[in-house]
C-alpha cells in the first residue's frame, strides 16, 4: 500500500559526525536545512555515535529528533558508523591523535523508511572509507540528491517495516507479553549489543501493532500530542476498504500520544525524559541508564530476557492458556521456516513469513478491543435490566486476561480510543480469542514446561563445560599416545640389545668343556641312602636352571621366536620322558643289586656343559663310557646320572 508521501522533503538532511578524543563526538560536516536549528546540531552526535560503536566493525543507530519549530514533529534518523585505522589515512587532520579513527554517516528524513536507507547507506559509508580521504564529501551531497528521488518512488508500508520474525523466534512466548506492556503504555527499556539489533527489535514490536508504524508524528517527545485531536467516531464503512476498517476499529492506538514517546536509541544526555513521561519504549547500550528508577519493564536482548522491576506488572501482563496455545502455534510456525544459517533468507511460504505474523497479531489485537466493546455492552444491558443472549461469549475477555484489560482501560491510549470507535464493533469483529481450540489443562502444562525448559537455554549454558570437557579429553589423548609411542621405542630398543647379547651368550656356552662324572656317583645317587639328598641337588639344580631361564633375552622377529619355543618345548617333552622312564628302572631293581652296586669297581663318565643352559637349545645328551652287569644274571642296565632340561 502506497503512503502518502509529506509535502516538504523525504530526505532533510545528511551529516558526517566524527569522534573526537578531546571533546568527543561532533558534526564535521553537514548538509540541509535541518542543521540550522542548534537543539539538533547538539544532540546529533551523541545519537550518531552510540556508547560501545567501537566494538563493531560496522554499526547502525536509530533515533529521533524533534526540532525547535512552531509546529513540532518528529525527525526519523539513521546512521552508520565505522573504524578505520590512521596509519592508512591519505590526509590526516591535525585532530587525528589515536590509531582509529571513527566516524558515522547520518541521514536525517520526515518517514521513518528505514528499511531502503539502510542498504544505500551502508553502501556510501563504505565508498566514502575506501577513499581515506575524509575531506572530499561530494559523495555525501550525491547521496543526498539520489536518495530522495530514490525514495519518493518506493514509499510504501512495506519499506516501513523491519523483520518480525528474528524478534519472535528470539522471545518466543515473551512476544505477547511485551505486546500487551506496550499496549497498556508501561516504561520499557530494552538493553543490549549491537545497537541495530537493539533499534530493530523495538520497532519489530510497534509494528505488530496495525498502523502504528504510519503515525509515529508524535513519538520524539512527551508534550508532542497532535494526532488525538484529529480522531473522531467513523460515520461509515467500507469493509474493501482497509484505511476504513482500520479507522473503524480505532486503529492505530495512540500509543505515543500525550505524556509518552518512543526512542529507539537513548543517549545519556536524554534521560531527563524518563522522569517527565508516563510510558516510553527506549532502548540504551549503557548500564548507567539501566540502573533507572523508573523503568518497569527491562529487555535484554542479549539473552532474551525479561525482569520486571514491578512485580505487579508481571501478573498483569501474564498470559492465559488460550494465549500460551496461541503463542505455540506461531512459534512453531516460525521455528519450521527458521534457517540458523541465513535468519533473514526469505521463504517461500506465506506461513511463517513476516506479513503472517502481522496478520496474527493484527487479529489478537482487533479481537481484544471488540471484546472490550462487547464487555461494556454487556455491562450497559444489566445496568438497565435488558437480558441480552446469543450475540457472543459472554467470557471472551477471561482468555484475554482480565487484569490486562482493566489495566489496559486505565491508559491515555484508550480514552483516544474509545471516542474514536463505534461502539458497535463486535458487529464486525468477532469478540471471541483468536485461539481455534480451547486449550486443555494437560495441554496446557505441557506448553508451559517446554517454553520453561526454553527460557533455562540449556544448550548454551551447558556450551561452554562441554567445550573445556572436550578440549581435555583431546589433551589427555594426546598425552596417552605420546606416552605408548615412548614405551614402544624404548621396547624396540631393548629387542634389538637383547639380539645381540643373545647372539655371545649362544656362541660363549657351545665352546664350553665338558664335566665327568663317575660311574660310582651315578649308582650311589640311585640309593636310598642318597634319596634324601636328592631335592636339594634338584632344588640347586631348578634354580639355576630358573635364573638361566629368567635372563631377558628375547626373540629378534615374532617367526623366529615361535620357532624357538616350539623347539624347545619338543626338547623339553623328550628330556622329561626318559627321566621318568630311568627312574622306573631304578626303582624297580634297587631291591636286588644294593650289594654288587657297592662291590662295582669300574667307573663310567658323563659329560655335561658347566655353563649356564640357553633358553632356547635343547636337552643335553648323555654320554656312557662302559656298561656292567650289576645283578650277576645278565642283566644290563644304562641309567644316565643326570638330565640337563
């Protein structure tokens, strides 16, 4: 839809302020009639360039103006600050003391189209940075004379408005309640970084209120109260006609009207005009003007939170069931269209877009105020004993609230609105909640413990312990490797000694000279005299064997090392075998030759190494020097003196 376009200029100026470390900001140049007046000429800078600018790159600021005319109104203004550092500066002014210089781009206008100012201011801003030349502003007077013819052939509603749904998606259920505070004219602070986050939100707000957006005229300052006088009670309707509806159902509300007024970005230098007004909705980067008395209501846009410093407040402005289920159906609308990765890619369905969720909220706010018309006609029927039925549901204002509404009924906004309102609005409007079901209690539970579940933001207040979490496992892991690739060169570097040890010790015990051991030795051994001697030699015999066992030898590579012990275990199997087997011809011929084993007088030899046993050669053989016939009938017997295992 088409707006009336004013009848002086869109476009009344553009100004170039710049941050100056002695006397802080100030206009360094200027272009248009606007700047002649000096209350404007004081304030601009401080508004250009807000508190904490430096901390982006590239910032925009909203604000308005209200100039010292006889016939005040308000002047819709935008800015775009940036940073450049000095040493890449072509000329240098003799003010430039610091290592960043910064300066915004200001464009002053009589319609608040924010929306195509924007996109060509940044533009120009940038152009006139990439020149490192501050000195040369033709390109700030072109940009003056384009964009007012530019502007002239895009005023419509839609260049009015700035994204709605960013400001649903972030405050979800809050919406309604921040709709209904603004509706009932409370003291509203929104608080937060960056500044254009912070303006586009408060404006996201007023625009869900229908018309509002058209008739700010009024909201630079308190006193200023010229729309009101101008309302009056339609005579007719054309329901085609949307300019008629909304007049008829006393559409916009005149929110900024008399004691109120809106400013997106409040300076210190303003905060007088918290003191003097009823209601306002301003927005501040600075703790300092958070910290005021009188605020009601404090937004964080940081984390999208809500404190109420009336706590009267928040029962007043609480939602019903039938709100909360409402409230459901639009954020998850929205949340389905949401794209993380691009929040402002349009889609391609209408539900969810930005002119859906106006239409919503459009549909709230006009079934409110039939209800509050359909209440009073109820009122007046009992006042004067008419019993009126079937017209309406006599409860519709229960799911509204009722406390909002009678708060609501207490504001400079309603008196407007009521004298301008046919009384008969119910008529078109329908005085019933918007909600399609009635809400359950079940239902309504479950809504408010996920919206509670929500508010708590426990992926990102568990982001950061997950994040340390993970960094140390990462650095543990790390650390473990490092350690097993010690330990495994350190192993490999010991197999490769114990190789070549093995190797001497191999060759050393082959050239070792046998020891004898006599005939006479071997028979006594097989006594029983001896037998109880015996564990000990064995005993001396297994340990020495064990320590020979327990050197740390290893296998060069894994194929010789089961070679080796397959060999061995063969050898150790035939050793054990003819042990045993010369043990039982002992035992079974001791009876029989104790005598002639004394009387035998010849005498074998057995050769054994002296050295220590390599763990891995096999059993040592035994040799026999002469055999004798030891029981006189024949009988021969080999018995061997020892085994080497």
């Amino acid at each position: 839809m088409l707006l009336q376009p004013p009848e002086g200029p869109l476009v009344l100026g553009i100004a170039l302020v710049d941050f100056n470390h002695l006397v802080g900001p100030k206009i360094e140049f200027c272009h248009g009639d606007i700047f002649q007046d000096e209350e404007i000429v004081k304030i601009l800078p401080f508004l250009a360039l807000p508190d904490g600018a430096h901390l982006s790159l590239e910032d925009y600021s909203y604000f308005h103006l209200v100039p010292n005319t006889p016939i005040p109104t308000t002047i819709f203004g935008i800015s775009c600050n940036r940073q450049i550092p000095a040493s890449v500066l072509l000329v240098k002014d003799v003010d430039v003391t610091r290592s960043i210089v910064q300066k915004a781009v200001v464009v002053l206008a009589s319609k608040p189209v924010f929306g195509p100012i924007r996109d060509r201011l940044g533009v120009v801003t940038r152009a006139l940075f990439e020149q490192r030349d501050f000195s040369d502003t033709s390109i700030l007077v072109d940009f003056g004379a384009s964009l007012e013819i530019s502007l002239r052939t895009q005023l419509t509603e839609s260049g009015l408005y700035i994204g709605v749904r960013e400001f649903v998606h972030t405050f979800r259920h809050r919406t309604l309640i921040l709709l209904k505070a603004l509706m009932c004219q409370k003291k509203i602070m929104f608080f937060g970084h960056p500044v254009e986050r912070l303006c586009a939100y408060q404006y996201s707000l007023i625009s869900l209120i229908p018309g509002l957006l058209q008739t700010l005229e009024d909201s630079g300052s308190p006193p200023l109260a010229a729309r009101a006088p101008t309302l009056s009670c339609p005579q007719s309707l054309r329901t085609s006609d949307r300019k008629s509806m909304m007049a008829y159902m006393g559409l916009p509300l005149d929110i900024f009207g008399k004691d109120a007024f809106f400013q997106p970005y409040l300076p210190l230098q303003q905060l007088d005009l918290l003191k003097d007004s009823q209601g306002w909705l301003c927005g501040s980067t600075n703790t300092i003007v958070t910290q005021q008395k009188e605020i009601e209501l404090l937004i964080n846009t940081e984390t999208a939170t809500l404190e109420f410093r009336n706590h009267r407040l928040e029962r007043l402005m609480g939602l019903t069931a039938a709100d909360r289920k409402w409230m459901d159906e639009i954020v998850r609308d929205v949340n389905d269209a949401w794209d993380d990765a691009d929040p402002m890619k349009p889609t391609m369905h209408f539900k969810g877009s930005d002119d859906y969720l106006r239409a919503k909220f459009e549909e709230y706010v006009s079934a409110a105020l039939a209800s509050v018309r359909y209440r009073e006609f109820l009122a007046k029927g009992k006042v004067n004993n008419v019993i009126i039925t079937g017209t309406g549901d006599d409860n519709s204002i229960d799911d509204f609230n009722p406390l909002w509404i009678a708060e609501f009924t207490k504001t400079n906004a309603y008196d407007v609105w009521q004298r301008s309102t046919d009384p008969m609005l119910f008529d078109i409007v329908e005085p019933r909640h918007p909600c399609n079901e009635k809400p359950s209690v079940v239902g309504d539970i479950g809504i408010r413990l996920s919206e509670g579940l929500q508010e708590l933001k426990l992926e990102q207040q568990l982001a950061p312990t997950r994040d340390a979490i993970s960094r140390t496992i990462t650095a543990s892991s790390t650390n473990f490797f490092k350690a097993v690739e010690g330990v495994r060169g350190r192993w490999q570097q010991q197999r490769t000694t114990s190789s070549v040890s093995f190797n001497s010790d191999l060759a050393s015990s082959v050239c070792e000279t046998p020891v004898t051991v006599s005939q006479s030795e071997t028979v006594l051994s097989s006594s029983p005299a001896f037998e109880g001697s015996k564990p000990t030699s064995d005993i001396s015999r297994q340990t020495s064997r064990d320590s020979v066992l327990g050197m740390p030898t290893r296998p060069v590579s894994v194929a010789q090392a089961a070679s080796d012990a397959k060999a061995a275990l063969g050898n150790w199997g035939a050793g054990i075998q003819s042990f045993w087997s010369g043990r039982a011809s002992r035992f079974s011929m001791s009876r029989s030759s104790v005598a002639s084993t004394d009387s035998s007088s010849n005498s074998g030899t057995v050769q054994l190494p002296t050295s220590p046993i390599s763990p891995r050669p096999s059993v040592g053989t035994v040799e026999e020097e002469s055999e004798h016939d030891l029981d006189h009938k024949g009988y021969e017997s080999q018995e061997p003196s020892g085994i080497a295992l």
